[in-house]
C-alpha cells in the first residue's frame, strides 16, 4: 500500500475547465484509521472539502466548494493512490458532479516541500475562519 496522505498537499497538474479546480488550487489531505479528508482552496474555489473512506490504494470520497461567484457544487470522486519513482504521491480521478452535469478524470500530484509550506498558510486560513 502508498504511504498515508496525512499532512500532504497535492495540486492538479492540469486546469479543469473554467470555474473548477485547477493548477492554484492546493489540497492539504489528513488520513487516520481509513477516513480521509482534506481541505482545499485556489483559482475560483474559495472554499472546498471533501470526506470518505481508504481501502489500500483507492479512495472513495464527496467533496463540496464554494466558489467565487458565491455558487456551491458537490459530486463524488474515486481516485487511486499512486507512489512515483521520485516518492511523490500522484492521485488518479474519476469524479463526477452530483448537483450538476459532468463528470471526467483528473490528476492531483504532491508538491514539493517549499510550494507546500508557502501555500499551507492559505489553506489553514480558510479553515481556521470556518472553525
């Protein structure tokens, strides 16, 4: 099994399209006994969550964002856990809307220690104003 998800912070390696997450949106994962979550935020999310479960190497989650507009989306996602050569996690997606039309795939990959602490701080501020 890939090592555990908790404490990284991971950003999509491509844009979705307009109005979703891409390249500046960062993911800060927490995992503890299977359960998953994680906090996210950038480009036209203000604010994102998302929650589920971890069987080995595949993740089975719903995540919710708010984005700048003032508008809220939710879906569903199941992604698989991937240890790269370099020892970076890589999560490979397959999502789709709920409260919308769409689905699609996409990649989130861990960034490197110094992108992750200078865009930690913006994460913990969204969810210390949500505390």
């Amino acid at each position: 099994m890939p090592r555990s998800l908790d404490g990284l912070v991971l950003a999509p390696i491509a844009d979705q399209a307009p109005g979703q997450v891409g390249t500046r949106t960062r993911f800060t994962y927490h995992e503890k006994n299977g359960e998953i979550w994680a906090e996210y935020a950038g480009g036209d999310v203000v604010r994102g969550y998302l929650v589920g479960s971890r069987e080995g190497d595949r993740l089975d989650f719903r995540y919710v964002q708010l984005k700048h507009d003032g508008s809220t989306s939710s879906g569903h996602c199941v992604s698989l856990v991937v240890e790269l050569p370099d020892g970076r996690v890589r999560l490979e997606e397959t999502w789709e809307w709920e409260s919308r039309t769409g689905s699609g795939t996409s990649v989130v990959e861990e960034v490197g220690v110094a992108e992750a602490e200078a865009r930690t701080g913006s994460v913990e501020q969204v969810t210390e104003h949500v505390r």
